[in-house]
C-alpha cells in the first residue's frame, strides 16, 4: 500500500488528463479483464467463479487529483492559472510548482490580503515575457503545488496527491485481495475519471454496469477542527454533500469492518464535496450505493497525509463486503 500510494503520487493526474494512472493500474492488473469506456474510465471486472447467485458489485476510486490550469500569463512573464477542484490556497503559497509538461517554477501571492482567491497568485517559471511564459506553459497545462513525499514511518505517507490516489491504492489492494478469492458476484472495479469536478465519470460507468449495489472510495478530512482522527480506522459515510447513502449498504460495510476486528466510525458531513456514490445512486434506475473514507490531514495542501492502517483498513473492509 505504501509504494503504491507514493508511485501514484508522483503521477500527476488533472481531472480530463488521467492516462499515467490508467495505465499504472492496467499495469497492475495485467491478468484481469480490462474495459475503457468512451469517457475514460477504467473497468477491472472479477467475474463471479463460484456457485450461487451472484450481484453486481460496482466500487469506485477516481483517479484524477485538484489542480490549477494554465490561462494566461502578464507582462512579467508570471503565469496565471484556475483552479479546478479543490486545493488549499494558503499552503500553496511560495510552494514549488510543477507542471504537466515538466516546466517547474514557484507559486506565487499577488496579494497577501486574498489568500482565499485564485486571482491573486501566479507561478514564476523564469520567462521573461507574456510570449515566452505561455510557449513554455501554454494555456490548458496543468499545474500543481509541489511537496517533499515523507515516508520515513511506517505509519503514514506525506506527498502531493497523497489523499487524493488512496482511493485507486485501496482499489488495487482489493483486487489482489479478492482475484484468487471464490466469488458468487460480479465484481466491478472502476477507476473513475473527472471526479475532483463532480463525479462525472462515475455515472456513465454506473449506466453501462448497472449495479446491484456500490460503494465509493473516498478521502475524507480529518483534523483541522472536523473532530476526525486519522490512524483510527476508515469512516463510512452517513450522510454527505447531496448525498443520503442506502442503509443496508453502510451497515453491510460497518459489519465487514467489525468481522475484521478494524475499527469503523460512522460520519455524518454535509461539506464532503461530490463522492462517486452520488452519481451512481442518481444513474438510471439507481442503485443502493455508500461511500467508506480514509481520513487524510492536509487535504488539498502539497504534503496531503494517509495513515496506511486506514488505507488498508478500508481495502480488507471493501474485499469482504464484496465476497458478501
């Protein structure tokens, strides 16, 4: 889990630009049946191999991460940027950046008074033009804050995009789990595109699955004044941003948790932003869908922190629910 989230880290995946990761995951899962829909998603499919009836068991991970996009640059030779998804200004200031296509600079604060305002940074890479600015960074490449990965414990990682690929580590963790495993269902891994920008990826893959039941794998925040302690176990979803997950979905997820012996705590959050599960609840007929979470400190800064005990917690949890 550990590697894994590191290797995805350094992998720098814009909502739109998520092939470095598709092909990292096809890489791991070189012996299972592939499927890449017209949006970009990517569908690993463990068939059912074992007597019984089976459901079809659809878990999600997206695998793209906030990031700014170049716009335009000023006279100064200063990059400009939007922001796309959800990324922590203030720690982003003086910040290295790096870029989609390998230019590197700083991120830098026009205004020190609007911290919480996009408008008011730009990135240095050394031009000395408007021109020379954009013939190095053209308008549409993507940007991020850089950070140092820590990985000096065996506890926790520290690195850019940490929180944002744990979803797709805990999804690999469950296809190694599960891909010598007996099953009756259909299992459905999806690694979803777009979804740091409203789960858009996630509902077609859901249209075209048509799932008996599903869950998200998300990160969540934890510390900050949020009350949620990360190292404590993964957290399942009870309530979040336009989103009320099915009850018999959250409590088969709770009971796979306690027969684990992991530690589970149930989170109601109304601020989660868009999860995978709510697109998927609301595509075609619907389906009973839930959300579990690794609480991650430092969301959206360049040191996001995952607690390898909650990564790991959520994939054996997310394995027995779909052996179910």
């Amino acid at each position: 889990m550990k590697n894994t989230i590191i290797e995805l880290s350094r992998i720098i995946s814009p909502p739109g630009g998520e092939d470095g990761v598709r092909e990292y995951v096809i890489k791991k899962t070189g012996g299972a049946e592939h499927e890449i829909d017209l949006m970009g998603n990517l569908t690993v499919r463990l068939p059912g191999n074992a007597d019984g009836e089976g459901a079809r068991i659809m878990i999600s991970a997206s695998m793209d991460e906030p990031v700014f996009i170049v716009n335009d640059a000023d006279g100064k030779g200063r990059v400009r940027f939007a922001l796309l998804g959800d990324l922590d200004l203030g720690s982003a200031s003086g910040a290295a950046a790096e870029f989609g296509n390998g230019v590197r600079g700083s991120v830098v604060p026009l205004d020190r008074e609007k911290k919480d305002d996009v408008l008011s940074y730009c990135a240095d890479i050394g031009a000395a033009s408007k021109e020379d600015a954009l013939a190095k960074a053209p308008t549409g490449t993507c940007l991020r804050p850089a950070g140092e990965v820590s990985d000096s414990t065996e506890n926790f990682v520290s690195a850019p995009s940490a929180a944002a690929k744990t979803g797709v580590a805990v999804l690999l963790s469950v296809y190694e789990k599960l891909k010598n495993e007996k099953r009756k269902n259909d299992v459905y891994l999806v690694f979803t595109v777009q979804g740091k920008v409203g789960a858009r990826g996630a509902g077609p893959a859901a249209a075209r699955i048509k799932p008996d039941r599903a869950v998200s794998v998300e990160s969540i925040s934890a510390g900050g004044g949020t009350g949620r302690v990360a190292g404590r176990g993964p957290v399942v979803l009870a309530l979040g941003e336009r989103f009320v997950p099915d009850p018999d979905v959250t409590g088969e997820l709770k009971r796979a948790a306690a027969e684990a012996g992991i530690p589970c705590s149930a989170v109601a959050d109304k601020k989660t932003g868009p999860t995978d599960a709510s697109a998927i609840q609301r595509t075609g007929a619907g389906a009973p869908s839930g959300v579990i979470a690794v609480p991650a400190k430092y969301r959206g800064s360049p040191s996001e922190t995952v607690y390898l005990s909650d990564a790991e917690g959520a994939a054996e949890t997310v394995a027995r629910f779909c052996l179910d």
